[in-house]
C-alpha cells in the first residue's frame, strides 16, 4: 500500500503570496520616495506657497528626511541583500530613531534630552525646537525606526521581542493615523486646525506596512503567508476586520452628532449590525474549513494522476458498499485489473507515455461503469472497480472493458495499444464477509487469466 505524506508543514510560507509581496514592498516604496520627491520640488517651486498651506500641502524638511532614511533603510534591508547593505540599512533605522525621538523630546518637553548642553548658544537650541515637524508625525518616525531595526530579528528571544515591538508600532501608527484623518473627515465636527501633515500620516502608514510585511516572513505574523488553512483564512479576514471597527465608530459619531434618534435605539441598531456582521464571518469561517475539509478528503483518497480512488480511498468506500450490499441481500463483485504492457511502453516511449496510458485507463473505467460503483488505482499498474454485481453482470462488465478499450486503441492510432487482464469475483448475498480476500481472489483470477492468454505463446516441447 502506498503511503501517504504531506508535502506542505503549517508554518511553510507560500511562495506566490511571497512574489506578491515583494512586488508590493518595491512599489510601495517607489511612491512614498516619489512622493517624498514631489514635495521636494514643490519647495523649488515659485507659486510653493500655494502649496504650503492646508492638511495637504507640501511636507516640512524633516518629515521628507524621515520618509527618504526610513524607505532607504527598508530598500537596503530587502531579502537576500549582502550583509554590509543589511548593516547600513541598521545604522540608517538607529539614526531615524535617536533624531526623531529627540524631536519629540523637543516638541513635549521643550528641551532636547542630553543635547541642549553641547549646544553652544541658546538662539541654536531654539531653532532646534522650531522643528516644522509635529509631534505625532516624529513619535511615529521614531516608533518605525526602532520596527525597522528589530523587524529582520529571527533567534527565539530576539523574535518574540520584534514580535511585540512591531505590534508595539503597528498599534501606535494606526492610532495617529486613524485619528488624523477621523479628525480631517470631521467624523465629530469641524475642527479648527490640523497640525499634522496628512501626507506624512499616510507615507507613515505605508512605511508601517512594509516594515509589517517583512517581519512577516517569519515570527507570529507568518501565518499571514502561509499555504495552510489558518493562512488562507486569516487573509481573506484581516482586511474585514481591520475596517470594520472604524466603521462602526464612524457610524455611532455621525448618529451621535446628529442627535435624530434616542440613544437606547442607536445602541441597539449598532449592537445589531455588530450581530449580523459576527455572523457574517462565522458562516464565511464555516464555509472556508468545511470546503477547505473537503478539498483535504479528496487529496487523500484520491490517486492525482487518474483522478480515481487512491488504494485507501477505494478500500475505504468499498467496504462501504460491501456491508450495504451484505445488508440489502445483494450480490456484490470485485473486479481486478492488470495493465500488461505498461513497463515496455516506460522502457521504450518514456515515463510520460506510460501516464498517458494510466490517465487513459482511468478514463475508459469511468465510461465503462456507473457512477455508484467504486473505481480504484490501488497499485503501479493495478485498478479495481467494486460494485452490486451478479456474476454474470461482472463478466459482462469486464467483457464491455474490453470492448471500450478496443474502440480507444483504434482511434489512438499508437504503435503501442492498451491492453491489461481482468479478474473478478463475486460474492452472493454476503457469502464472503471480507473486502481483503475478495481483492485476493479477484487478483488470482486475473494472474490466471493472464497465464492462459499467454499460454498459446509458449513453444510446445
């Protein structure tokens, strides 16, 4: 019997999600370093002016800085860069940590930590603390260096902490994001001003998915590329569940500021739609492992090449039918067949000729017999079909087998026709109790029908 194995482990990373999101980290950072270079030549620009105002006008100095180290040091960190480039790109994350942390520094605490007393005069330090930068924008820079930095950890120590460090960063930029464009989207009203640049937000925002997606390829987060049902699943869900709570707290703020309906039913309208979507995903959930399960079943009773039951999968369900036919009083056959010729056509035409000629057997099994009997490959060169036959059904079936492989010999056309012996045996209403030793007799028959069709070959002595 052969045995099976699995060719996939549930942490294996699947190698077309991995081309996918290489694809998707060079062109992310092509754009936040294009758009990094537009605001560039829009300070050069005579009318810059028009351009400097609003949440999104052009970018200051240090946001532009921010956004061209962190996607430099990103671009240097990239798979199966050399180990200087690695190093590089390092030291770039430690520096867009310790200069944006410093601004922040400067912009809440007014001081710039353990710098200020180098500083040679007090008028350099106030254009220091002038940084046209705010203080979220240089809280994030700082939080995505420091992911950046531990975003290539793999030893087991060092990866659980990139893990909560990159998760560390994951919440704090969907925080300032997501507050930034609530509050430009007036979701609670007007808001007078908005001292944050939308367009660092949203570079910020598409840095923290690059930094996200490497450190994917290994630690917690590889489920999200792996080639298991977990993975399937959490990306098909990831993206629902990351919109949805926005959604619902947008909804609540609009209904809150319009005040046209009671609180107890707003809540309870929410509380509903929140219901409905639970369900949603659950029923989605379901769906996926019962199909997933389905697909599992299949590879595993299945033989790949002839898309016929696999040795297991037809003993499975020909024991089935066995004990329903034993049950129902009927006759119940099994019919063995050898291929004859199949290692000369290996020998002489190619292993590929010789799937052919396994593929085409299969075929004229299915087209010779119904779809409730069992049909099986359940060796190299072996097939099986088991069904409710009378003996004299079985030997009519086989005689029709014969006949179907004939008619495809003629149109094929081949030097080399299909041909195979057949043996068959049938139990009347239950007089054998065992599958096993009716796939050894049937099998006997066939090795005795095969030494009879050869017997007139032999020289007589």
């Amino acid at each position: 019997m052969p045995k099976l194995g699995l060719t996939l482990t549930p942490n294996e990373l699947d190698v077309a999600e991995l081309k996918r999101l290489a694809v998707a980290e060079e062109v992310t950072l092509a754009a936040v370093m294009a758009l990094a270079a537009v605001n560039v030549l829009g300070w050069l620009a005579p009318a810059r002016d028009r351009f400097s105002h609003g949440a999104w006008g052009l970018m200051g100095a240090w946001p532009v800085l921010g956004i061209f180290l962190s996607a430099l040091s990103l671009q240097a960190s990239a798979p199966r860069t050399r180990k200087s480039l690695r190093r590089f790109s390092l030291a770039l994350a430690i520096l867009i940590t310790v200069i944006f942390t410093g601004i922040f520094c400067a912009q809440m605490l007014r001081v710039w930590p353990g710098i200020d007393a180098f500083l040679p005069s007090k008028e350099i330090a106030s254009s220091f603390l002038a940084v046209n930068i705010s203080p979220q924008s240089a809280a994030g820079f700082a939080l995505l260096g420091l992911g950046i930095v531990f975003a290539g950890f793999r030893e087991r120590l060092a990866g659980v902490t990139a893990d909560v460090v990159i998760t560390f960063l994951l919440f704090a930029v969907l925080v300032l994001v997501s507050g930034h464009f609530i509050a430009l989207l007036h979701v609670f009203g007007p808001i007078a001003t908005i001292g944050t640049s939308s367009q660092a937000m949203l570079c910020l925002l598409l840095l923290t998915a690059v930094v996200f997606f490497r450190r994917a390829r290994s630690g917690v987060f590889s489920i999200f590329l792996g080639r298991g049902i977990g993975s399937t699943i959490a990306r098909a869900l990831a993206p629902v569940l990351l919109v949805l709570p926005y959604l619902r707290e947008s909804l609540r703020a609009r209904i809150l500021n319009a005040r046209q309906m009671p609180p107890h039913y707003m809540t309870a309208i929410l509380a509903s739609l929140a219901v409905l979507v639970a369900i949603a995903l659950l029923l989605f959930l379901a769906w996926r492992i019962h199909f997933m399960e389905d697909e599992i079943r299949a590879l595993s009773l299945r033989d790949p090449l002839t898309s016929l039951y696999n040795l297991r999968g037809f003993r499975l369900l020909a024991q089935q039918a066995l004990r329903l036919a034993k049950r129902a009083g009927q006759p119940f056959s099994v019919l063995f067949i050898d291929l004859d010729n199949l290692k000369e056509v290996n020998d002489s035409l190619g292993h590929p000729a010789g799937s052919a000629f396994l593929m085409e057997t299969g075929e004229i099994l299915r087209d010779a017999f119904r779809e409730t009997d069992v049909l099986g490959r359940v060796g190299g060169d072996e097939f099986a079909v088991a069904g409710q036959f009378s003996r004299a059904a079985i030997s009519q079936a086989a005689r029709r087998l014969e006949e179907f492989a004939a008619r495809h010999n003629a149109k094929s056309g081949r030097a080399a026709d299909l041909s195979f012996s057949a043996g068959h045996v049938t139990s009347d209403a239950g007089d054998r109790d065992s599958l096993d030793e009716m796939l050894a007799e049937a099998d006997r028959a066939m090795y005795e029908e095969k030494r009879r069709r050869k017997a007139p070959l032999q020289p007589h002595l």
